[in-house]
C-alpha cells in the first residue's frame, strides 16, 4: 500500500475513534473551526468523507455532502465510508482523475485533500471535546505537504475557508504546523 493510502487508513480509524469518543452533552460545544460546533463538525466529517469514498470508487455522488446529517451512531457511519475510501485508493484511484463537486482532480490531490481534512478537522475535534490528539508525525507530515502544495493565498482570510497561517517554533510537531498552517492557534485551539 502507498504511503499517503497506508497514512488515510490510520488518520481514518483515528478519526473514527474521536467520533465514538464524543459524549451526548459534548455535541453543542464549540469548535476551533469556527463554521461548526461538534454536531456540525460530526455531519461535515461523515458527508464529505462519504462523497470522498463513493468519487474514488467511481460512482455518482448526487447529494450535497455540506447538507449531510449524521444517524444515530456517526463513528459506524464515518469508519464504514472510510473503509470504501480506503479500498478505492488501494485499488488505484490515486492514479487517475477523480470527479469531486465541480471539477476533476488528480487522484494524489483528492488523497491529498482527505488528509489535511480528517487531520485538520480530526484537531478540530479533539481539542472541542478534549480528548488526546491522535496523529503521528508522519501521518500530520503527510497532510501538511499537501497543504503546502494546495493552500493558496486566495483561500485564506476573511471569506475564505482557512485562516492566516499561524506561526510556530521551529521545533513544533507536525500535527501543530499543519493546524498552524491552515489557520489554527495549536495553543489556543482558536481559528486565526
């Protein structure tokens, strides 16, 4: 299995084990992204990763995953999407252009884009409902170079959909430059 496939794999399952770890009372807490409570965020996570799977398996995903909303057990839900999305990329669709909402895209782009988003917003979580950050180096490391490959000025600041990069050490983790890099204070747990 590919590096960035093997890395999906296990941002996913630990993702899918702060989904299970969220408690009844913690779902209207807020979040360091600030479009989302832990509901919202529950929601976002599972409907994105569900048109993420069923586009890399080449099938039609005709819903609008921002509207998704979450049965009763979203950490079934999101591990059983994400084991479709695990499988596709296994089976090659890295490799070939993969049709997301609007446009195509490289298969490595849209494996690039999971990445930043279950590491980034799987933060997200952890810090809203204060469990531990799951993710190793190398898995925050793969996430943040595709963030350095992708995240463009234009996509920043107000009316944009991450924040003004946020500066750290130099010896920070990984997990913390990548959420630095997409707009999060990693000591406050606060959108820039």
């Amino acid at each position: 299995m590919p590096a960035d496939t093997a890395h999906l794999a296990a941002v996913i399952d630990k993702t899918t084990t702060l989904l299970a770890g969220i408690q009844p009372a913690q779902r209207a807490l807020p979040t360091p992204c600030p479009d989302y409570d832990v509901a919202a965020l529950t929601d976002h996570l599972v409907g994105w990763l569900s048109m993420f799977a069923a586009r890399a398996a080449g099938a039609d995903y005709h819903d609008d995953p921002s509207a998704y909303r979450c049965g009763a057990d979203p950490a079934v839900e999101f591990a059983t999407v994400g084991r479709q999305a695990v499988m596709a990329f296994e089976s090659g669709a890295a490799d070939r252009p993969l049709r997301m909402t609007s446009s195509e895209l490289p298969g490595t782009a849209v494996l690039g884009m999971m990445l930043i988003e279950y590491v980034g917003h799987g933060w997200d979580l952890a810090v809203a409902t204060g469990q531990p950050v799951p993710y190793t180096e190398s898995e925050a490391q793969a996430a943040l170079d595709a963030a350095r490959g992708m995240l463009l000025p234009a996509y920043r600041g107000p009316g944009g959909t991450f924040g003004y990069e946020v500066d750290v050490s130099a010896d920070a983790s990984a997990v913390d430059r990548l959420v630095a890099f997409i707009g999060r204070n990693p000591d406050t747990g606060r959108i820039s």
